[in-house]
C-alpha cells in the first residue's frame, strides 16, 4: 500500500516538475519519464543548479524541489527493496521453521537413546524384548 502510494506520489511530482520545467515537452514524454519514474533529468539538472548558482536556485525553490523529488525517489527505491526482503523471507518461512525444530528432534531422540541404553546397562540381566516379557508372564 504504501509503495503504491509512494510511487503514485513521484510519478506526480516528475510530471508537474517536467510541465513546469520544460513546457515544450511533449504530453507523451512527460507521460513516459513520469510513468517510468525516470530521474535522470532531474538529476542532471540539479547538477547544473548546484554548480551554477545553487543560491538563486535555493531561493527560487527549483533546486529544492528537485532534491525532494530525490528524496521521494529513494524513498520508492527502499520501499521496493523492503518488498523484496519480504517476499524473501515469507518464501524462507518453512526452512527456518525447520531450522529451529530440527535441533528440538534431534535432542529428544538423543536423550531417548542415552536413557535406553542406560536403563539396559543398569537393569539386571538387561532389558527383555516384547516377546519374552509376553512368555514369562504366561
């Protein structure tokens, strides 16, 4: 949800900063840079704003709304990528699930052998199996 609106939102800012910046554009360009959230330009124009009079651009807003534009940008960037962590490890759920009950099943059958193997060497004459305990009580 918020990716959506995230993108959504910069896809907004590219194409009033496009309109405003370069009005000869064409509504098909705009469309496609805005759509594509391509940041190209506003990055080599915040290069060039920077370098050249990065006062008056400061003071006009040009140079602070195309670092905004920025911010939001990366803002998409690490929301995307968030996204994929997620979806990474919803798909390691059950390795890692696995993962901590393995060493639970593992000690358990552990201890069962240990006592075994103990109760059979305390016992006297040693444990009997199913069968003879079955006839000696007969």
């Amino acid at each position: 949800q918020a990716l959506q609106e995230t993108r959504l939102s910069l896809s907004r800012m590219l194409s009033s900063w496009l309109t405003e910046r370069f009005p000869e554009m064409s509504a098909a360009d705009v469309a496609r840079i805005s759509d594509g959230m391509d940041v190209q330009l506003i990055e080599s124009e915040f290069e060039k704003g920077v370098t050249g009079g990065a006062l008056k651009n400061i003071i006009t807003g040009d140079l602070v709304k195309m670092g905004l534009i920025e911010v939001q940008f990366l803002k998409k960037e690490l929301l995307t990528a968030m996204d994929a962590i997620d979806d990474l490890m919803e798909a390691n759920e059950f390795n890692l699930r696995l993962g901590t009950t393995m060493p639970a099943f593992a000690m358990a059958y552990m201890l069962r052998k240990t006592f075994s193997a103990l109760l059979d060497w305390l016992g006297p004459g040693g444990r009997k199996s199913k069968g003879e305990t079955i006839r000696a009580l007969r």
